[in-house]
C-alpha cells in the first residue's frame, strides 16, 4: 500500500515487494537529509526494494549525484540521465520566449533499480 511520512525525517522502512520513488526531492535537502535518503533507499535495495531517483541534469544543483549513483552502482541499480523531445502548448511556448528559456527538450537524471531481478 501506499505509505505518507514527513520527508527526510521520517522515511518508510522499504519491503522487498516496495518500490520508491523519489522525484526532484534528494536535491532539496540539506546534507543530513540527503544522506538520510540515500542510505533509506539503499537499505530498501538491499532488502529487495526497486528504486527510481530522478533529478535535474544541472550539476550545480546535484554535485552530490556522481557519489550517490556509484553507491547505487554498487547494489546494481543504474544511473544515467534521460532527456526527450516534446510539443509545448502555446502558453509555454510564450512563457519561454518572453523568459528567454527553452522548454521543447526536458530531462533528468536517473537512478532506476536493481534491474535483472
């Protein structure tokens, strides 16, 4: 079933049948936090839980992912990062022009596993 709990303080104990899912929310916390993360989601992994991770591709904003995606590496869940193409609406193709950004290509960087289980 679904589990809530106040993040990064108190993080589910994961089951080998869970699978989380941790979306743009590692890098918002302070080191404490963050290091409280990884290590809840590498215990889960080494229970049997499958893990996906997903964060921005600025390095400025995730110095921290090389260290945390070869800790993951090293209980076979992969990283690398994903980008893919997409028809903006009207709307935000406006919003970028006027704010000078461009929102066709989105992607993140992504840990995802242990596969081949």
């Amino acid at each position: 079933g679904t589990q809530r709990a106040l993040l990064p303080a108190r993080i589910p104990r994961l089951e080998a049948s869970d699978l989380a899912v941790a979306g743009w929310f590692v890098s918002e916390c302070d080191d404490a936090g963050r290091e409280r993360v990884l290590a809840a989601l590498e215990r889960g992994v080494d229970v049997g839980a499958r893990v996906v991770v997903l964060e921005p591709l600025a390095g400025r904003i995730v110095p921290w992912w090389d260290d945390a995606a070869a800790r993951f590496a090293a209980r076979q869940v992969a990283s690398g990062s994903v980008r893919w193409r997409m028809q903006r609406p009207e709307w935000i193709a406006r919003m970028d022009k006027a704010a000078g950004l461009d929102h066709r290509e989105l992607g993140a960087r992504i840990a995802v596993g242990p596969l081949g289980r």
